[in-house]
C-alpha cells in the first residue's frame, strides 16, 4: 500500500499546474484577499486598525474555505485529477493485474486527502502569518492574543473542514469513476455547492433539516467558532460522516466492477 501512496503523490507532484491551482490556488486567494483587505483599511483610516489578535481563533475562522463555491470548484478540479490519470493515459490495465482494486482506490483518495490537509495547513499558517506582520506594523498598539481555548478551536476547525473536503473527494471520485472523466465531477461537485446555497436561500431555516453536506459542515463550523447548538453540531458531523462513506463505498464498488482491460 506505501508504494501505491508514494506512486500516486509522485505522479501529483509531477502535475504542478493541477497540484498548486486543484489545491492551494483558493488558499492563495484567500490570503491575497485578507491581506487587500487590510490595505484597503490602512488607506481609509491613514494608519494601522489597533486591536486583540487571537492568532488560534483567526486561523480557525480561515479553515472555512473548505466551504467556498470557489474552493469547491478548484478543489474539484485538483481530486478529478488524481482520479482521472490512469483514464486519461489508459494505464489502468498496467495496475490492476498487480493490486487490489480497492487498494488503488483507496491510495488515490488518501493522496487526496493528503493535498487537502497540506492545503488546509497552509491556509491556517498563512492567516498567522497575515496576522503577524500585521500586528508587528502596529507596534506596541497590537495585542497578541495566544488562548489554548482557541487552539483547541483550531484544531476541531481543521477537523471539520477535513471532513467536509473528504465527502467531497469522495463525491469527486465517484462521478470520475463512473464517467471515466473528470469533468462532469467537477461540474456536479460546482452544481452541488451552487444548488446548495440556492435552496438555503429560497427555505431559509427549514432548509436546515435536510442532511446535505454543505450544511452539516456549517452547523460544525458555527459550533466551533461561535458555540452554537450541540445538537446541531452533533447532527452536521453525523450527516458528514454518512455521506463519506456511503460515497466512498459507491465509488470503490463502481470501480470493482469496472471493465478496465482497455483502459
């Protein structure tokens, strides 16, 4: 299984357009957004916002890119890459004779779940990072705020925020499993998030009852960045977990199944 794992992160490594714009393209994003933001704030007031920073709660609050239509769509693109290689060279007949089908399955969806993480990694770094420079321009105005209580949020963040792009890499690597391509994953998984935040608009709360991913995941946020419901909290991780592994055993189930002499 290692050398499966080590086979699939080289071949990544060696698509570096997909690796840095699949993975971290939204993580850059962000951060150029933050860090424009704050430039816009020094333009309008002439001078540096003074102010507690809590390094841990902000990082925390930055793993919510994992929810972004945006990161949706560039994460999607990154999964369906790995997933779609051995379509797109018709090597699938060389690995099949030698491993499992479920092990090759499972080795592209943990590399997945590697650059993800890697990515969400980044994310939270750069936000400290952001927020450094940030307070060592205030000078003595700034406050550095470094609570365990926060640090404790970060690390339920990054959790969640894994869980929530895990359900998505499985989703990913159904539909390319099932279309032999990556895109129409890549369209159904900017649908689902798009189709998401439509219904949530036009139901309002009672949209809150149904077990989709993209709420679950919110209710977990909002539990651990501002304390809110438990049962909701409880509910979203459930939902979440059903879902990775009902698409996870869907995918690797098509792909048993799969005719793959030619491919």
């Amino acid at each position: 299984m290692m050398a499966l794992l080590s086979g699939e992160m080289r071949k990544l490594l060696r698509q570096p357009g997909a690796l840095f714009f699949g993975f971290f393209g939204i993580v850059f994003l962000t951060i150029t957004f933050k860090i424009g933001l704050e430039a816009i704030a020094v333009w309008r007031m002439g001078r540096m916002p003074t102010g507690s920073i809590d390094l841990y709660l902000s990082a925390a609050k930055a793993m919510s890119i994992s929810g972004n239509t945006l990161g949706h769509l560039l994460y999607a693109i990154g999964i369906g890459t790995v997933f779609a290689t051995e379509y797109r060279y018709a090597t699938w007949r060389l690995l099949v004779p030698r491993h499992s089908r479920l092990q090759l399955y499972g080795a592209k969806f943990l590399v997945c779940l590697v650059a993800l993480a890697a990515s969400l990694l980044v994310a939270g770094l750069g936000d400290m990072l952001v927020n450094l420079t940030r307070a060592a321009l205030e000078g003595q105005g700034a406050v550095v705020s470094l609570a365990a209580s926060s640090a404790s949020r970060l690390v339920l963040a990054f959790m969640a925020a894994l869980l929530e792009l895990a359900v998505l890499a499985a989703f990913v690597g159904l539909i390319t499993t099932v279309f032999r391509s990556m895109m129409p994953a890549i369209i159904l998984a900017f649908l689902l998030i798009l189709g998401s935040s439509m219904v949530h608009l036009y139901l309002g709360s009672d949209a809150d009852a149904l077990p989709l991913p993209s709420y679950g995941a919110e209710f977990l946020r909002s539990f651990i960045v501002s304390g809110d419901s438990t049962a909701q909290a409880g509910f979203g991780a459930i939902s979440l977990l059903v879902w990775l592994a009902l698409l996870f055993l869907g995918g690797a189930a098509c792909f048993q199944r799969q005719q793959l002499t030619s491919e």
